[in-house]
C-alpha cells in the first residue's frame, strides 16, 4: 500500500540534526523499516518541511517509521499527516463512480 506523508521541523531546532537524527538510526539498524520501501524523502529548500512517499505492507510498519523519528528527538517534528494515497489518474475515475453512485 502507498502512502504519503506531509511533516514539518520546529524552527527552533538547528536543521543539521536532520542527519545526526538519521545517522544514529540507521546505526542502529532501526531506519529504514525493515519492508518499507521509501519511493522519495524530500526537504523543502526554506521553511524545514517535507514529504515522505513509501510503500508498506501494514499499519505497523509505517507506524514505526514515524514514531521512531519523534522518539529520537522529541519536539524536533512539530506536525506529521500520513494518509494512503492512489494516483490521481486512478482516483479521479472511482470519484466519478462514487458522485454517479451517490446521486442516482
């Protein structure tokens, strides 16, 4: 299953931790999750905030991988969503069924 996450670091935080953060849990064999395919991992240039897209085959896989980033370093991540996601060239025909489904 395919999911995307939006999360955003706390201004407060020197943005070099990032990797210090990254290193020790690679280290440990903790990051990445065993199963979890990361299909990106992208920083935005100015503001500290990030998507992450991957691939996981159940709730317990993903859940580690964020958590883990948040007990690393508590108050590093200010805010995190995560949600399943579909192309949208795939999405927008089950939309149209669902509104034809709904209306009729």
């Amino acid at each position: 299953m395919l999911f995307i996450t939006y999360w955003e670091l706390n201004p407060e935080f020197d943005p070099s931790e990032l990797a210090e953060i990254a290193q020790r849990l690679m280290s440990k064999k903790l990051y990445p999750v065993e199963g979890v395919n990361q299909i990106g991992f992208y920083v935005s240039t100015s503001d500290m905030w990030g998507i992450t897209i991957e691939e996981a085959d159940n709730e317990e896989q993903l859940a580690k991988g964020s958590m883990m980033w948040r007990l690393a370093k508590p108050g590093y991540i200010t805010v995190m969503k995560t949600t399943p996601a579909m192309e949208a060239i795939k999405i927008i025909p089950l939309m149209m069924k669902l509104k034809k489904e709904i209306e009729g």
